[in-house]
C-alpha cells in the first residue's frame, strides 16, 4: 500500500479500504487459482496494482466513461483503474472462467460498483461500445488493435480520442511498426511516472481510434 500512496495521494477512505483489501483477496485466490506466480504475490501492489495504474498517468478518465478491459486475468489492469476512477464503467473480460469467478468475487468483496466482468473472448463479445480498451500482456499490438477497433465509439470526450492503452514491456518498436500503415500510436515509458527498477523498459502504448 505504501508503494501507491507514494504515487497516488488524495485517495478516499473508500479508496484505501479497496486498495487494501486486494492484498488478502488475492493470495487467498491465488492459493487456489492460479493467477499470479507463487513468487510474485508479495510483489502484487508493485507488480500488478501500481503496474495497472500507469494508465492513469496517461489517461485521466472522465466520469461516465466506458473503458473495456480485455483478457483481464485475474483482474488487471481493470480492478486498479475501477477503484482509482469510481465514476468510470470498467468492464473486465476474460475466455477463462475460473479467472472470471475471481474477478467476480473480487468486485463483490470491494462493492465495486462501477465494475462488470464477463467469460467471453474478446472476437465474441457484440453490442458494447467504449471509449477506450486497456490490456495489460495478452496480445501484440496488432493483434490487440484489431479485436479492439470495434468497440470504439465515434463520439470523444476525453484530450485525447478514443482508442487503445496497452501495457507493454521489453522491445515495443518492432509491435508498432507491425500496426496497419496509418495508425497514431505513442509510447509511454513508465519510468518517466514511476521511479522503481521494475518499471524500466516497461511501457504504456497508446493506439488511437
């Protein structure tokens, strides 16, 4: 928790209880599901929680947004984002159902109530429309661009257009020249936001609409 009040200040109580409570939510799942390595879990609020949460420094997301979270895993970086923007509509989805029970669980424990999750891939999901899509490691950038371009609505309210806010990490150069020829996309260092180690080479990608 001290890693993202350190980042983070002006949180609300609410705010506090949530982000505290994911510590004992997500070693007692992961003890019986798989979602994060063993070794990892103490890193959870540096790793995964902080880690989501670059978006944020990217994209300040307005009240009354959609923003759709694909292949959310265990719950990032939709879980983070939905407790740091309570006037925002996160939708989580996943192809894995046991994943999607924990997240499930987890919005219920927090009385997230701006937080939906569903079991279905993203080729299959119809008749939603958002203003950005998020992804933290399940596809390359022009795979991820292209199950995301349709869910973008046509209307943009935030400085930015709508479009696609991919964590990334290592050599992200070779993904965005492999975009169709025309795209907009920026890249991000986290490093600039976060001063620890772990954030080096790690990136949030902005693909517009």
């Amino acid at each position: 928790m001290e890693i993202i009040a350190k980042y983070f200040s002006g949180l609300s109580e609410k705010q506090l209880r949530q982000l505290d409570a994911l510590g004992p939510l997500y070693t007692d799942w992961n003890a019986k599901v798989n979602l994060i390595s063993r070794k990892d879990i103490g890193n959870l609020y540096l790793h995964h929680v902080l880690h989501s949460l670059a978006i944020a420094r990217v994209m300040d997301f307005k009240p009354g947004a959609a923003i759709l979270d694909i292949g959310t895993g265990g719950g990032f970086p939709g879980i983070p984002l939905a407790i740091l923007f309570p006037e925002t509509r996160f939708h989580l989805i996943d192809g894995t159902l046991k994943k999607i029970r924990v997240v499930l669980d987890v919005i219920k424990e927090l009385e997230l109530e701006n937080a939906t999750a569903q079991q279905v891939r993203a080729e299959e999901l119809k008749g939603q429309k958002f203003d950005f899509v998020v992804s933290r490691a399940v596809a390359e950038l022009p795979k991820l661009f292209e199950w995301s371009r349709r869910f973008f609505k046509s209307d943009h309210k935030h400085f930015m257009p709508n479009g696609l806010l991919a964590l990334k990490g290592g050599n992200v150069t070779k993904e965005i020249k492999a975009l169709p020829k025309g795209e907009y996309a920026e890249t991000h260092p986290i490093s600039d936001f976060f001063e620890e180690p772990f954030f080096e080479e790690k990136y949030v990608i902005y693909v517009q609409a």
